[in-house]
C-alpha cells in the first residue's frame, strides 16, 4: 500500500519483509475448496476421537482457518476440539479471530484463572475486544487475575466506547522523543521493535507523550547518525481522537492510504494507533451492518449464529413495517373499489406500477446511502443529488411509462384513454419514487440519523402506497369514473 508525502512518508510501496510481518504466525490462510477439504478432515477426526492428530492439524493449520472451520459446526464438536485448542500456544490467536457469539459460548465455562493468562497473550486491543463481549461478573473475576500492568493497559481500553477510535486502537506503538538523534533512535527502534506494532511508522513526541511529528523507518534509516529528529520529522500529522467515530477512522485511513492512524486525547497526547487490519475489520462490520438494515434484516452482524427466537425477534420489527405498509395500501384500493368495479383492467397494472416505483426508490437510496458511507456524497449538496437523482427518475419514468402505456393502448382498446392513465402514472410515480429515495438518505443524515434504515421495507412500502394513491387517482381525473 502506497503512503503520500504529504505525512511524511514515501510514495513507493512498504514492503512487508518476512521479519516486518504484523502477525508472528505467517501460515497461509485457507479458502474456498482447502478450507472445505479442512472442515471435512476435522470432522473425521473428531468422530473417530483421534485428539493426538487433530492437535496435529490445529498446530498446523492458520488460526483464521479454524474460526472459518467452527461456524460450520455444531456447538457439542465445536467444545470439544476447542479443549484439545487449549492445551496448545494458539488459543489466544485463535479466539482473536473467532466470531463473538461462538467465542463467549467457548470460553464462559473455563477457569477464571485459565482465561487470564490467555487475555495476557493476546494483543492489548483483542483482549479488550474478548472481556467487553463477556458477563460483566466474568470479565471482572478475569481481570483479577491478571497483573497489574496488563490489567491496566486493558482497563485502560475498555474505558473507550468499542466502536471509537479509543475502543479499537492497540496501545501498542513505536514512539520516539523529539530530542533524539537518528543513531539513538534506530538503537531504540532495534531493541523495542518486536513488541511493537506497525514499527514502519516511527511517532515523535515531546514533553509528556504529546505528538508533533511523524517518519517513516525508511527516511530514519536515510539520514545521518547526528542529525535531531525534531529536524527531519514531519509535523504535518494526521491523527484522530479518542472519540472518533470508528467509521470515520477507515474513512480516513481509506482516504490517506495509511498503514496505521495515531489516535489522540484531547490535549493531543498520543494513546494509542489504529492498524490497517483492524480498519479492515471495521469497514466490513459497517459495511454488513448497512446493508442488513437495507434489507430490513436488523443490523446484527452475526444474525446467521443467533437461535431462532433470536433471529425471529431481530427482523419481525422490520417486517412489521412492511406489513403496515401493505395494510395501508389494502386499505387505500378499497376505497377506490367503485373505480376499480368499472374499469377492471386497472388492477392488472397495479403490481407493475407499485414495483417500478419500489425498484428505482431503492436503487435511489442505496447509491445515496453508499456514498454516504465513502464520503462521494455530501450533504451540502443536498439540492444538487436530489436534482440529478430526480432527473434520472424522469428519463426512466418518460421511457417505461411509454412503454407500458403504449401496452395498455394497444391490450385494452376500451377506455380509450387507459394508456395514457398507465403512462402518466408510471411516469410520476417513477419520478416520485427516485426523489423521495434520495431525499430521504440524506435527511436522515443531516439529522445524525444512520441512513440506512430509509431503505428496505421503509421507503418500498411508502412508495407502495404513495404509487396506488397516485395511479387511481390519475384514472379517476382522466376516466371520469
């Protein structure tokens, strides 16, 4: 991943070097077909009881690909090889990269005691991660255990809110004072490095721990042994704060090409740094967490692992929009039974004309939420999306409602102005349906509201009914009926 200058880092490319990698464990991941020829292999092995080879494989195999493997299995298989998994070094690492649903229901019955040393082996910020998803009694009994530094560095975490920038950083990091020469610093980049994360980017501070700048390994290593780093660093640092919306952290680190991002207090002193990986791991929870709420699923990310009863709960909610939605629009074709009694061909257009209008509100509100999310859209253009949103509607709506009208003309020859009712409502229901699909995204987002529950059940069954009041109206007014 390139770095730009203008933080003070190289255009060319880091490479991670095989003593440069973020992870101590550098085994291929498994995907796909060998992922699947593994889950099929632990099973044997697990019906057959043969604990001796399963620990074989387990040792071999990449922590990720084991968390892959436990989805698929049931929580009885999923126990009992994680108890032949905690007998080996690579529990921490393995429950750093299980889902949270899976991992509590492993690790809520082992010994306080057990779990402590494993919180003290993994990465300060997973640690967090594991105790925030315990009981709170359990989380407490753990952390008793544990010693005070590393009990500290943990609390210290879980102050922060888990989806900021202070819940999701690794306090971690390579800094270096400000009065430092380059010899001095490369002595203390080369005693410190290994139980530092992300040593490419070197931070300078002064004083008490504040920031002011920021080098990069490669132009440490390129400037002579005398020269003071508050000379070559470069001030020009981009940071977050500890309240950073964790959103907002991988939309910068997107933006800026970063490898990692210094989070700051409000004093400005440094705390922590957030790594590229773990930015990764957000972008795909917001991003899941969007399009779950789109589909009017909730916004679990974890859905698929819950109980039923749990599952039910999660999305009756968003269906019971829909239902009212369709409620709604029974009602409002009663009311025009008389109409539809003597012109019975306008009901065979209604489902046509309710799902143009659901369709394009859909795509509308979705291209607007997206681009909410990456920064393409922004709310101070509010009149000039919704003018091109809404003009993307009229060239549609101009086109099938032709279409369609011209269908309508041409299958029922009586009314004689049935076509052009079908036209006409097709067209100003497609021309509705993308404005208020647009702007409903961004009202929501001008009022810190997130955008993605306008779309799904929400604006489908407000275009739902809004189209069905629409076109009986039209046929009223133009059929005189």
């Amino acid at each position: 991943m390139c770095q730009r200058e203008s933080i003070g880092l190289d255009q060319n490319c880091l490479s991670l070097l095989p003593g440069d990698s973020m992870e101590k464990a550098p085994k291929r991941e498994m995907i796909g077909f060998e992922g699947k020829v593994l889950l099929d292999t632990l099973r044997r092995l697990h019906r057959r009881g043969a604990t001796g080879n399963i620990r074989k494989l387990i040792e071999k195999t990449h922590p990720a690909d084991l968390a892959w493997v436990f989805r698929s299995l049931p929580i009885s298989d999923q126990k009992a090889i994680f108890e032949v998994i905690a007998h080996t070094d690579l529990t921490a690492d393995f429950l750093s990269e299980l889902d949270e649903s899976i991992m509590v229901e492993l690790v809520e019955d082992l010994p306080p005691t057990y779990l402590a040393d494993v919180v003290t082996s993994m990465a300060s910020d997973d640690a967090a991660d594991l105790l925030e998803a315990l009981p709170n009694d359990i989380a407490v009994e753990i952390r008793t255990h544990m010693e005070a530094d590393d009990r500290d560095e943990v609390e210290e975490l879980l102050k922060y809110d888990p989806e900021t920038a202070g819940g999701i950083m690794s306090p971690e990091f390579m800094y270096l004072d400000e009065n430092l020469t380059v010899e001095e610093a490369i002595q203390k980049v080369q005693k410190r490095s290994e139980e530092k994360e992300m040593v490419f980017y070197l931070y300078i501070t002064h004083g008490d721990g504040q920031l002011t700048g920021v080098l990069s390994l490669r132009e440490l290593l390129m400037h002579p042994m005398h020269r003071l780093l508050k000379n070559i660093m470069n001030t020009n640092v981009i940071s977050v704060t500890t309240d950073t919306d964790q959103e907002e952290v991988a939309h910068i680190v997107s933006q800026y090409n970063l490898l990692a991002l210094p989070v700051v207090d409000a004093a400005f002193h440094l705390m922590g740094i957030v790594t590229v990986d773990d930015v990764i791991d957000v972008i795909r929870e917001e991003a899941t967490e969007d399009f779950m709420q789109m589909a009017g699923a909730g916004k679990d990310n974890e859905i698929l692992l819950k109980p039923l009863h749990q599952k039910i709960m999660l999305r009756a909610p968003w269906l019971f929009a829909s239902w009212i939605g369709g409620v709604t629009a029974m009602f409002i074709v009663n009311s025009f039974q008389p109409e539809l009694q003597k012109v019975l061909a306008l009901a065979s257009f209604m489902p046509i004309i309710a799902g143009m209008g659901g369709n394009i509100a859909t795509q509308s509100s979705t291209i607007v939420v997206r681009g909410l999310a990456t920064g393409r859209v922004n709310t101070h253009h509010f009149f000039q999306i919704i003018g091109k949103e809404s003009l993307v509607g009229v060239v549609l709506g101009a086109l099938f409602g032709m279409l369609l009208g011209l269908l309508a003309m041409f299958q029922y020859t009586n009314p004689a102005y049935l076509g052009l009712v079908v036209g006409i409502s097709v067209f100003a229901v497609m021309f509705m349906a993308a404005t208020v699909g647009t702007i409903v995204p961004m009202l929501l987002k001008r009022f810190n509201i997130d955008a993605a529950i306008a779309t799904g059940p929400f604006i489908t069954s407000t275009i739902d009914v809004l189209g069905i009041t629409l076109f009986f109206g039209v046929a009223k007014y133009l059929l005189k009926i």
